[in-house]
C-alpha cells in the first residue's frame, strides 16, 4: 500500500535518528532514540526524578515539550535565566546557579551523522553547562539537528539556520536577523561567540543525549 508523506518521513527520521544515537554510544553518551514528543517528555521527567534543582538552557526545543511546567508542579527549583521578568542582574545569578545545578537541560544546535555535537552561544552558559558543572545533562535533539557532513558543516548550519531565528525571536539587532543568513557580523547583539565541540561525553558528566524522530527547534 502507498505510504502517505508523513509515514515516509517518519521511516528516514528512524533510520537517521538511530544511526545518530549508535555513534553517539560509541562516544561514550548515554543516547536514546524516542518516536514522539511525549516519549521524550516521559524520558526528561524519568530523568528528573532525583533533581532538586533543574536548570534551562533557553532551548526553544525544551519549551517545545512543555516540561518547565511540570517540574515546576512537582516541586523542583527552576532555573531558566530566559524569563522575561528577571532583571540583568537575576539573570546573571540564574545562569551561575545553572551551571552548578543538579540537571541541566537543553537542546544542541547541530549533530553530526557520525554523532559529534556542535553548539554556538553568545554568552557561553549552555556551551559551559554543558560540559561541566551540573550533575546530569540531558539534551532533546530533533531529527532536523543532524546533519550529513562534517564539523564544519555543522558550524554552517548553526550560523544559517539555527542563528537567524533565534536572533529574531530574542529581538537581536544583528544582520542575520533582518536577512535570514549569517554575515559574519560585527554587532554588540552577536549571538554567535562561543563554539563548543563535543567528540566524547565530558569524562565526569552523566550526558543523556535523546534522538527525536520529530522535527522541533531551529
Ligand atoms: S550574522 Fe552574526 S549573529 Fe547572525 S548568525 Fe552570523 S555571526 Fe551569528
């Protein structure tokens, strides 16, 4: 019988999500693969259960899930340095607390076919979290992250379609912004300042890395 679009698309994003997730276990990650958006939430909260305090990594992936506020109804102290109504200076202290706190929670901008991790920030926090600091790190990564390439064409990726839109959403006074495309730009909003490269799992981090054959995030 003919497959319908969306049967298809799924079948790739399986095959391509699974493959990502063994070269990710071969680098050390404890990486699994879910089918749906509500597999990965039941994973993150699984996840969560010992954590006093869960921090945010402003991953539009994350939001996408729905979690904060789950954890927030069971009691856990958030910490998302992204609300609206904090001050300069409580942002500052969020992102500290975050980076000692006891789950990590974010997205990555781009993951290689053969499993490496690539992610940009302006200001480094999500970058630094990621790799030392919190007691567990858990990242959602739709199947519309991986790429078929090299670490430099991750970097592409990022800067050209993960980049614009979140400059856009943030409200970033930077070229990409207004164009859709990375120029390389010279502004004080640059959200592209820190490159991390993530080969192996941190060798003291307990990294949690969920391949979701959906299409979430930039
Ligand atoms: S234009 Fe600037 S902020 Fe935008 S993607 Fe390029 S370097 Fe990053």
């Amino acid at each position: 019988m003919k497959k319908s679009e969306e049967e298809v698309l799924s079948w790739l994003g399986e095959k391509r999500c699974r493959a990502v997730v063994e070269h990710l276990q071969r680098r050390q990650f404890t990486a699994v693969y879910c089918a749906t958006r509500q597999e990965a939430v039941d994973y993150v909260l699984e996840q969560t259960r010992e954590a006093v305090s869960v921090g945010f990594g402003g991953s539009y992936t994350i939001a996408g899930l729905g979690v904060e506020q789950k954890l927030a109804e069971q009691g856990k102290r958030i910490l998302n340095h992204g609300h609206p109504d904090l001050t300069p200076e409580e942002k500052l202290r969020v992102r500290n607390a975050e980076l000692t706190c006891d789950l990590f929670l974010a997205s990555s901008n781009a993951v290689t076919m053969d499993g490496i991790l690539v992610n940009i920030d302006g200001v480094g926090n999500r970058c630094a979290a990621m790799t030392c600091g919190p007691k567990k790190v858990v990242l959602v990564i739709g199947r519309n992250k991986i790429v078929d390439g090299t670490i430099q064409d991750a970097i592409d990726r990022v800067k050209n379609i993960a980049s614009p839109p979140n400059a856009m959403r943030l409200d970033k006074k930077t070229p990409c912004a207004e164009t859709g495309r990375c120029m390389d730009c010279q502004s004080p909003d640059r959200i592209c300042c820190v490159t991390t490269i993530l080969e192996r799992k941190p060798r003291t981090s307990d990294f949690h890395v969920v391949m979701l054959n959906d299409d979430i995030g930039f």
